[in-house]
C-alpha cells in the first residue's frame, strides 16, 4: 500500500491482528469504549502483569476506527472522552496515561487525581 493512502478498517484490522501475538492483552482506542479514570487503567495495567503478561498492545484506529475483528479480540475497549483527537496527539496522551499508570502502580507522588 503506498504511503500516503488510507486502507478500510476491515484490511487495517487485518494488518493489526497479523502483529498481534495471541496471548497480548489488547487495548482498542474507541470512542464507544470505557471512560476509565487514570487509577483504573492503573489497576488494569497492574492486573495484566501481576498475571503474568510482559506487553500490553493499544491499538489505535484509522480514521475509519477499527474493523469488528479488532473490536471482538479487544480485552479493553477505551476512550480518550468523547471528543475527537488527531491522531499524533492520541498517541502522546496515550503514553503520558501509561507513565501516570506506571507512576500509580509503583506509590510514586506523580499521580495526585
């Protein structure tokens, strides 16, 4: 596919799940997903390595969002709220909820909320 041009959600599912190993907890971006709050994704993230489990995937969808086979292997589907995010600015507040989960999971003051 060049670069440059959008694929449908169905083919991009595909592509994502190809990359996905099958024992990988899977966080699927979606605007219909759960609005958790910071200290629930901590203890999520916290249950998903207390079982064991060395990576968590999030996967973030296309403009199309993501195909039903993303939807179903998903083992948390979430939202960023309701609003509507570019996709590089997903990506960065994305991250700074996983070093804020990181930060709740080890006691470290970062987290106050």
């Amino acid at each position: 596919m060049p670069k440059g041009r959008a694929i449908g959600a169905e083919a991009e599912a595909d592509a994502l799940l190809r990359h996905l190993p099958g024992h990988t907890p899977a966080v699927v971006l979606d605007e219909r997903g759960a609005d958790l709050t910071s200290r629930d994704l901590a203890v999520r993230l916290g249950r998903w390595r207390d079982e064991g489990n060395a990576a968590v995937a999030f996967l973030v969808g296309g403009a199309d969002g993501h195909g039903e086979a993303v939807r179903r292997r998903a083992d948390l589907r979430l939202a960023l709220g309701r609003l509507t995010w570019p996709h590089l600015l997903v990506r960065a507040m994305l991250v700074e909820q996983i070093y804020r989960a990181t930060t709740i999971l080890a006691g470290h003051p970062y987290h106050r909320g």
